[in-house]
C-alpha cells in the first residue's frame, strides 16, 4: 500500500496541471468567443449609425405586411407528423405534414422570456413550404434586400420599450408595428449594407465555429484525461 502513495500522487500532480492547463485554455477560447461576438454587434451598430440623406425612418408596418391573420397553431397531440417546418417563438420546433406558407417571410418572436434574455435570434428568415403557429409575427416584404435588412437591424437593437409583461414577455402586433426603422430609399442602398454585413457575420460564424470546436475539444481531453487517470493508463 504506501508503494501506491507515490503513483497516487505523480497522477494527482498531472491531473492538478493539466486541469489548470486546460482551464486557461477554456477560458481564453470563452473570451474571443465573446469578442467575435462583440465586434460583430459593433460592426452592425457601426453600420446602421452611418445614416446618409437617403435613409429615411418608416415603421415597420410600412415596409412590410404582417401576415399573423393566416397563422393557425397547432396542439402538439393533433400534429400530423410530416417534412414540413412548423415554426414558433424561437424557430422551429416541429415538421408536421401541411403547410399555411410558401415563400420567403421573416418571423419575429410575439412572446417569450427570448424577446428580453437575446440568448437566440429574435428575428429570423422562413423560405419554402412551412407553418407558423401564433408565437411567432409574420412579415412579408416586397424585396429580399428589405428583409435582411430588417432583420439585422431588429437584431441590433433592443425591443424592452415594446414588450409587455413580466412573467410572460410579449410584443404585440401593434407595439411590432410602430417599431422605427431607419432605412435607405432605394433597395440597391439597403443590398449595399446588407451585403457588408453578410461578410462579417459569414467570418463571425466561421471564427465562432472555430472556438466552439476548440471548447469540444478541451472538454474531451478532460475526459479522456481521467479515463487514463482511473484505468492505470497515465
């Protein structure tokens, strides 16, 4: 038994550094996983600050049209299971077996504690053949140019002034519609900027892939560290 003692504690001695070591790394993969977020946002502030003369502010219902009138939720126990998206607050969350909408569209959160924590996407694009429940406001918009511009631009900023509700968060369709946006007349004009935009958030994602993968990796050598620990391998 006390020859055990040393081998116990060279192996503790090496789980001690590599741990620490691998905290370190965790913690610097966390940071520029933060800070690629944040320079995105900044990128995106930057670019909706940059007003030129043609930019004029309009609400949102007068650039787009609301299509809540044809949603139709769905219970989850009369759901026939299909191929097609069934979409709610925060993105999909079932594929059912019709669909109410063909086309390009940009849903928008009505309810849920999303429209205050930002932890996903508020605002988010639906193509194709889907459904929508009443969870979610539908936009429809003349130009696709329009809508991704909308759609950064919701997700830059904060919507608090037009929730309603604390125990149930909630933007109704009149509070959606009064929303302001600045916006530049000519759909040339908004492509420019949604273009530039669509750049840094293609590298953003591309970095962010980066360092999650690098956190999935950090995580595993943990594990594997203390299987070879606990199986006399290390």
């Amino acid at each position: 038994m006390p020859e055990a003692i040393p081998e116990q504690q060279r192996i503790v001695a090496i789980l001690d550094e590599s741990f620490d070591n691998i905290a370190k790394a965790r913690a610097n993969a966390e940071k520029k996983l933060r800070n690629t977020r944040e320079l995105f946002e900044s990128h995106v502030h930057s670019a909706f600050a940059k007003r030129v003369a043609n930019w004029r502010v309009k609400t949102l219902n007068q650039i787009a049209t609301n299509l809540d009138n044809k949603r139709i939720p769905i219970t989850k126990r009369d759901r026939k299971p299909g191929n097609y998206p069934y979409y709610g607050a925060s993105g999909i969350v079932d594929y059912v077996a019709e669909y109410i909408f063909d086309g390009d569209t940009l849903l928008i959160s009505e309810d849920g504690a999303n429209l205050i924590a930002r932890s996903t996407p508020i605002a988010f694009p639906a193509s194709g053949k889907y459904w929508v429940n009443n969870h979610a406001h539908i936009l429809k918009f003349e130009d696709m140019a329009t809508q991704r511009f909308v759609e950064f631009y919701l997700e830059s900023i904060k919507l608090d002034k037009y929730i309603t509700g604390a125990a149930q968060p909630k933007l109704n369709q009149k509070a959606l519609n009064s929303i302001p946006i600045p916006i530049p007349d000519s759909v040339a004009d908004q492509m420019l900027v949604v273009t530039a935009l669509e750049q840094v958030a293609a590298e953003t994602q591309r970095l962010e892939s980066i360092y999650r993968e690098k956190l999935a990796a950090l995580d595993e050598l943990k594990q594997s560290l203390l299987h070879q620990a606990f199986s006399g391998q290390l």
